[in-house]
C-alpha cells in the first residue's frame, strides 16, 4: 500500500478531475471506510470546501446538499416539517455522534443494507446530482443499481418532489434495542386526496436478498380504494426473501415483515381517519 493523498478541491472541475483518477474515493463521515478494503484507496477526497452542506425546502424541491449529515436533516425537519418521512426514519437511526458524522451523500453512495434513508429516499422517487465522469440529475434506482454511474462519479446533491413527501408515512427499523443495525427497513408512503382516496402508494423493503425490493404486488391493492374500503389483513404480500443475520433468522425476518408491514399500513389508514 503506497501513501494515501487527500485531496482538498476548490472548484466543482478540480473535483470533475480528480474523481476519475484510478483509486480516489469521496470521503464524507468517513463511517464507511474502514468496512472495504482500505488497501486499495490511493486518494481520498474531501469535498468540505465546496459548500454542499445545505437544505433547501423552496420550490418544487426538497434538495440536500452531499455533505448535510443526518443531525442536520433531523434538525431542519424538527422546525419545518415534523411529519416528513426524513425526520422519521432518521430521528431514532444510529447514535448522536454517528448523526453528527455520517452524511447524505456518502449514505447514498454506499447504500448499506441497514441504512435508515434508503427506505425514505427510494420512496421518495429521489434524484441524485453527479459530476465526474457523468454529469447531471439521474434516478436514485438507477444510481444504486449502475456500476458504470458509480464509476468516476461524486454525488454532489440529492432531491426529490415536496409533493411526494405528504406526511401519511411509516417507517420501521427491524432493530433488538436502540443502537442496533436494523437487519431490514420499511418505508410506506401514500397520497391521499380530500375525499379520502388513495391516489399513490410507495412500498419499499430495504435489507432483504434484492437488496431492496418495490412493493408493487401490495400497491396496486390499495391504489385508488377509499380508505374505509381497505382492509388491511386482507392484503397480499409481496414475495420477499431474507438472509440470515445476526439479530434474526430469516425465517424470523419474513414473519416480521409480513407482521410489520400491515401494520404500518393500519397506521397510516389511522392517521387519515
């Protein structure tokens, strides 16, 4: 292993340059690092002169600069907007030290299968802003799944639509106690009209075999019903499978999936009635 450089850019196009060099990674909390093989790292970037750590709640867009950590997140929405899917995900994730440390975009960039706002943000139809080899807006789905949009690329922003973010949302961490990893995630997000019709229903389950896994078999049966018609024992599932993990077996996690699913989906009814 020869010696680390870091790197300090002044300039989005210093930062273009220096991202596709052979074995420079962006380095953000630096919580993830030590979980790859640090030996093959021959740079690091910090991208703490550039100034991406910001939201915006303005406009059409909810957009969260790369290096806002989670406290910042959880800070913003406990003043603006307690009801957002963001503030709930991540108001019991990790620690407090780890909330100060560990940024959006690094977040998104690693995707843990245990991460609290891949839920929320896969959910949310989120966008990520790249610059490097690629350059512009892509789909979060596409971003996490594409080798090649990973490749030579920093993330430098992430948005998505306020509208989506209605506030008759649910979030569960599969978690022993406080502190624990969750072996998976479920976001729920619905929009609801005034006469109490669901007009949109995003599912997603995070931590499973797919790594994550859109809901759509449970969707369409609840997608354009009155909530009074619904009932939730009477839905059907999508087919998810889990790997064993050291909190819960998989046999465990699938049963309480099937548990928690439905009833996160009771909640929301609940919060519309």
């Amino acid at each position: 292993m020869g010696e680390l450089v870091w790197y300090f850019p002044d300039s989005i196009e210093e930062l273009k340059e220096i991202v596709q060099e052979e074995g420079v990674v962006v380095h953000g909390g630096g919580t993830g690092l030590l979980r790859g093989d640090i030996r093959r790292y021959k740079g690091l970037v910090d991208l703490g002169k550039l100034g991406f750590s910001y939201i915006k709640n303005d406009g059409e867009f909810v957009e969260i600069g790369a290096t806002s950590t989670y406290n910042d997140l959880v800070s913003f929405f406990k003043e603006k907007n307690t009801k957002s899917i963001l503030y709930k995900s991540l108001l019991e994730s990790a620690t407090t030290p780890l909330r100060n440390r560990i940024t959006i975009g690094g977040s998104v960039a690693y995707f843990p299968p245990w991460s609290d706002i891949a839920g929320p943000l896969l959910a949310l139809s989120s966008e990520v802003y790249l610059t490097g080899s690629r350059e512009g807006w892509f789909k979060l789905t596409d971003y996490v799944q594409s080798k090649e949009l990973k490749k030579g690329t920093a993330i430098l922003k992430i948005r998505y639509e306020k509208e989506k973010d209605s506030g008759y949302s649910h979030h569960f961490r599969a978690v022993r106690n406080r502190v624990d990893h969750p072996a998976f995630t479920i976001t729920l997000l619905m929009e609801v009209s005034d006469n109490r019709e669901i007009q949109a229903a995003t599912f997603y389950v995070v931590g499973s075999k797919d790594r994550f896994k859109k809901l759509t078999v449970l969707e369409s049966q609840v997608i354009g019903k009155r909530v009074d018609d619904i009932h939730v024992e009477s839905l059907s599932l999508d087919n998810v499978e889990f790997y064993g993990k050291v909190q819960f077996s998989p046999e465990y996690q699938r049963t309480l999936f099937e548990v928690e699913v439905k009833r996160g989906i009771y909640k929301i009814l609940e919060m519309v009635k």
